[in-house]
C-alpha cells in the first residue's frame, strides 16, 4: 500500500479518474493534494482487498464444489493457527498504514501555527451565515432565509470573499445551534458550534467561485443555508473590502448576536436593526 499511495501521488489531474470523482481539483488549495491522495490510495487498497477476497471466494467455490460420487461433508479443519495469526496481523498492519496517514495529514492539515495572512470569521445561524473581516474590520450579513421557506434569490447568497494564494484563518462561530463549515472543493468541513471558536487554515491557490453549504442538520431550512467563496486577486479582495466599507458595514458581529439580530432590517423581529451596530472590541 505504501508503494501505491507513493505512486498515486503522481497521477495527472486533469481526468477525473485518477481522483475518483471529488468535487473540485487537485490544486484548488494547499491541502486538497493530500486529501485526494489519501482517498485514492484508500479506496484502492480496499479495492485490492476486494478483488483477493472476491477471487478467492470464487476459486473456492469451483475448485471444493460437491462432485459426482461425493458423499458426506469433506474432511473439516479446525485451529489453523498459522492462518488464524496470518488473518490477525494482515488486516492490522493494514488499518496501521491507513492510520499513520490518516494520522499524519490530520495533523498537518489542522495545524493552524502559521501566522495567516487573513483571518475571515464566519458565524452560522439558523439558516445563514454573517462574515466578519477582522483584519479591514467590516462584515457582511447573511440573507437569512424566510421562515416560509423561499429560498434566498442566488444573488443574495452570502459571498466570502478570499485572496488567491494567501494563507486565510477561518474563525468559526454559531449563534443558536451547530453547524457546519463546508466548501466542497476544499475538501475540508469544520463544524460552528455556539459558545466555541473552531479554526482552520488554508491557502486557496485557484481564482473561482466555489459552493458552499451548511452541513450539520440544523433545522428546518438547513438545506437553504449556502454561500459562495470567491477566490479573487488580492486587489479584487480589496475592493471588496472597501466596497463593505461604503456601505458603512464597519465593524464585527459579534458572536453573541442572535440570529434575529443580524435580520436585516429587522425581519421578523422589528427594531432589532440597531444591534447591527458594530461590536466594541474583538470577537476572538
Ligand atoms: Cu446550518
């Protein structure tokens, strides 16, 4: 298994095969390269196994099958130690390979030591997401989406908005109950869960517009709560973060706001607009 996983690491990315279907592709962020190849050599070691179980079932089965003249039950063998010790060690030292790997980019892949170029502290809520930037210090409100269930026009999705090629800290907060962090070209989910901060690191290295999605079922319309995340250029970034300035979105959410609070306008629950004001002091 290692040879192949070695082996995998340089398959071509440009068909799906080599990749096995995931969404996204092998270079979209800094991460996405060991999390394919994991997948890969995973499935192709079971694939291996599969196919050495399947053969052997089969070969057992024509070559014992009951033939003419045969009477009784064939002679049974029972305490084979040496095969019951072979079947005991083989599937250890397997899940022992795919363990020190699982292991190894975990731990690579949650290591958020580095100092981050930016942070975007993103907030879940029943059923949208509010975006606070706290390096320009501006934020962005989630269209939440109507208690009759419409879903959100396309245009109103809220959009997160990273620079290519720079390392960006996630700051993952909820307002009511869990949620879950998913951009499924990034390979990567982490969960919102209220009264704690989750954090991750990557580097987004391809310009383009990626999904979104809530993926802890968190209610009614928990199936409506996406969002974009454009990779763009650093002075497209911050245009953007001088266009929130225009609109006067100055300042952060804080984590403490309830989801009616970040309505805006008010929504359901009128005259919260006010709490919209930006929060003194860090969210962090
Ligand atoms: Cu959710």
């Amino acid at each position: 298994m290692l040879p192949l996983l070695v082996v995998l690491s340089g398959c071509g990315a440009d068909s799906p095969w080599p990749r096995l279907w995931l969404p996204g592709e092998t270079d979209t962020t800094n991460q996405t390269e060991k999390i394919t190849n994991i997948w890969v050599g995973s499935w192709i070691a079971a694939m291996a196994v599969g196919v050495l179980v399947w053969g052997l079932i089969i070969w057992c089965v024509i070559a014992y099958r009951r033939r003419r003249g045969d009477t009784g039950l064939p002679d049974q063998i029972r305490y084979h130690i040496p095969l019951e010790i072979m079947y005991t060690i083989i599937p250890l030292m397997m899940i022992g390979v795919l363990f020190y790997y699982t292991a190894q980019y975990q731990s690579e892949i949650n290591d958020t030591s580095a100092t981050p170029d930016v942070h975007v502290n993103v907030i879940g809520k029943q059923w949208s997401w509010d975006i606070n930037y706290p390096d320009a210090d501006v934020y962005e409100v989630g269209l939440q989406t109507e208690l009759d269930g419409t879903p959100a026009p396309e245009a109103e999705i809220p959009n997160i908005y990273l620079p290519v090629g720079k390392r960006v800290e996630f700051i993952l907060q909820a307002r009511d109950v869990i949620h879950s962090f998913w951009v499924p070209a990034f390979l990567y989910k982490m969960d919102n869960i209220p009264g704690v901060t989750n954090r991750f690191q990557v580097v987004p290295q391809k310009e383009g517009t990626y999904i979104g999605k809530c993926t802890e079922l968190c209610g009614e319309y928990h199936s409506e709560m996406l969002f974009n995340v454009k990779v763009v250029s650093q002075s497209e970034f911050d245009a953007h973060m001088a266009e929130l300035k225009a609109k006067g979105n100055v300042g952060q959410l804080e984590s403490g706001l309830s989801r009616s609070d970040t309505r805006p306008g008010g929504g359901a629950v009128p005259g919260n607009t006010q709490t919209l004001e930006p929060a003194s002091g860090s969210n962090e």
